[in-house]
C-alpha cells in the first residue's frame, strides 16, 4: 500500500493494533457523538470485533508513523445480514485525536473504496452524526451522497442525536447474482 505524509497505509492485524484501536474507539467514545455507545470498550470486544472481521472477511486497514504507531484506521462490514444486501457494506473510519485535520481520514476512505470495488461492493454506506460537519463533507469530497437522515435516532450528553446515512454507489460488480 502507498505512503503519504509520512505515513504507511497496512492492513491491520489484532496482534499489532488491537490497543491501540481500542484507544482511538474509547477516545471517540468518551468525547465524541462519532461512536452512539455510552461505555468504553474492553480487550475482549476488540478481540472479538477482529475475530468477526477475519471470519467475514472483511478488512482492517491503518495508518501508521514513523515511529510504527497507529494514528487512524478504517474498515467496512455487513450492512444487514440478509442474502439481498450482500453486495452493501457499512464502513467506519476513525483517526486519533492528535491527528484530526490532516486529511488522513481522506487516504483512509479512499482505499476503503479500492478494496470495496476489489471485493465487488455496490453500494458502500456511512452513518454519521448530522452535526460532523468534517466527516459530511470529507465524504461528500468522495462522491458520498446524502441518503436519508432519522431525526432523534440517538441520545448522547444529554441531547437527541440525527444519524445521517451517505452512500456511495460504485460500479461493481460486473455480473451480480441472485442468491
């Protein structure tokens, strides 16, 4: 995978990666409406979110520095476990908090939607929080789409939250079956 601003996209592996992804999702999920979850997660969920990833597979991609540390990463699983939606994914992206604003975020997407027409993904969707302003528009930057918003579909800090849906339709796969 290609380098950019010093830094090397890799597949991520749980050995390597598993803490400090824990990190990046509980730092989100303590200060952010990025993740709708009110409790940290654990080893043992990470563990098991690694474990769903390979069994599907599905793919964990990373930026790392210089020094070898994970500064964000991204990935996409099934969007509902239905035969019909096999060719949708629901992609995540995340990158650390000392690291926001670089346009890691922008690399991160970008080859999520290599690997997406790779795996021949059709319809590849992000939910968002209405208000992120920066992750609307890095998708819109993509060719992410606004799909539908549910108004007051979560409760965080104490106010009502919208979850904005974006897709991006791609032009594979070639020849989709039924079934």
């Amino acid at each position: 995978m290609p380098r950019a601003q010093g830094l090397t996209l890799m597949c991520c592996t749980e050995e390597a990666h598993a803490a400090p992804i824990l990190e990046i999702f509980n730092e989100a999920i303590a200060n952010s409406t990025a993740i709708y979850e009110y409790a940290p997660r654990t080893a043992r969920t990470i563990a098991e979110w690694f474990a769903g990833k390979r069994d599907g597979g599905q793919p964990v991609i990373g930026l790392v520095d210089a020094a070898g540390r994970l500064v964000g990463f991204g990935t996409y699983g099934t969007f509902r476990a239905r035969p019909a939606y096999k060719y949708t994914v629901e992609h995540s992206l995340y990158v650390h908090k000392d690291w926001r604003g670089r346009g890691l975020g922008t690399q991160i997407l970008r080859e999520l939607i290599g690997l997406a027409r790779r795996d021949d993904v059709h319809v590849m969707i992000g939910g968002i929080d209405a208000a992120n302003r920066a992750s609307i528009a890095l998708h819109e930057r993509l060719g992410f789409r606004l799909a539908g918003t549910i108004k007051e579909s979560g409760f965080k800090f104490g106010r009502w939250l919208d979850l904005a849906f974006y897709d991006l339709i791609l032009d594979t796969p070639r020849q989709p079956i039924d079934g």
